[in-house]
C-alpha cells in the first residue's frame, strides 16, 4: 500500500488509475484493497 499511497500523492498515477490496482469479484491480482483505497483516496470505492 505504501507505493500507491506515495504515487498517489505525488500524482504519479490518478485516481481512475488507482482504482485498476485494487482488489475486488472482477480483479483477483489487485495491489490493494477497497479499504486502502478509501485510506490513499479519502473516497470509496465504487465499480
């Protein structure tokens, strides 16, 4: 989670870019999870 959270805040990958790196029913080799997601983004995630 450290790498997105820093990427993140250094706007090296966006917030559409975030979302393809979490983990969910259809990405099984997601980085992250929704709750990290929610931690690195301060928004939920949706599908």
């Amino acid at each position: 989670m450290q790498f997105w959270q820093l990427a993140y805040e250094w706007k090296w990958v966006t917030i559409e870019q975030l979302c393809l790196a979490v983990r969910h029913e259809q990405n099984h080799y997601g980085d992250i999870t929704r709750e990290e997601f929610t931690i690195i983004t301060g928004q939920d995630f949706d599908l």
